[in-house]
C-alpha cells in the first residue's frame, strides 16, 4: 500500500502560491509518485502500476503529457502502446509522449502514432485552460 504523507488521498488539489494543482498518486518501484494537473492538461511520468482511482482525477483532462519509455514493456515505466491505451482511457485529445529512450527515432516513431499521439520535444510549447 502507498504511503501518502502531506497528500491526503490518491488524487485531489491543493493550492500552490495562489495556483490550484491538481495531483494523483500512484506507485514507481514501491514508492508513492505524484502526476499534476493543470486545469484541462496534466503531466504523468514514471508510471506503470496505478490505482484505478487515478481515472476519478483525470476526468475531463484534455492535453496529456505522459512517459513512455520504448515499445518493450518496464516494469517501471509504460511502453507506448501502455501510454496510448491510458491516454484513451481519460478521454485526451491531446497525447505528447515524453521521458523517451534514445532507441526511438523522433520521426519514424510519430509516422507510426494515432494522429492525437505525438513525440515530445524540446522547445514545445501548449496552450492549455487553467483552473
């Protein structure tokens, strides 16, 4: 069972300097790891075994930036095809795909993702509604 120290629940909001963010918590290698939300966009790494609570904190979330280390399965990490099953779960109609393994050519990789799916890169920038 994960440990939640100064977050009382698997999923929530706290308020950040005058900024709500949104977190679930789910688990990496037996320790509690965190995922934010921004309003209709949030940020998800390092994460292969969740709670099906995290869905509850995840709704109406419209841009996804989550890891996906290779198209092997991890332990540790989603594959892509893990990463866009997940993606489609929540209902995003925006998935850019980060915390990549130098073995994924950039290009080749986008000619072969859904067309909401797409490799992200230095410098990309994200118009996103905040709370």
């Amino acid at each position: 069972k994960m440990q939640l120290d100064i977050l009382q629940d698997t999923h929530g909001v706290v308020n950040f300097e005058g900024i709500r963010v949104g977190y679930v918590t789910y688990e990496q290698g037996g320790m509690a790891v965190n995922g934010y939300r921004f309003g209709n966009l949030a940020y998800i790494s390092d994460i292969s075994n969740f709670p099906d609570t995290i869905y509850e904190g995840l709704k109406g979330v419209e841009i996804l930036i989550i890891s996906a280390l290779r198209d092997t399965p991890s332990h540790m990490h989603f594959s892509i095809a893990q990463a866009i099953e997940f993606s489609k779960k929540i209902g995003a109609s925006q998935t850019w795909l980060t915390h990549i393994a130098h073995e994924l050519d950039h290009e080749e990789t986008n000619v072969r993702l859904p067309s909401n799916v797409r490799m992200a890169y230095d410098g990309l920038e994200l118009n996103f509604v905040g709370e």
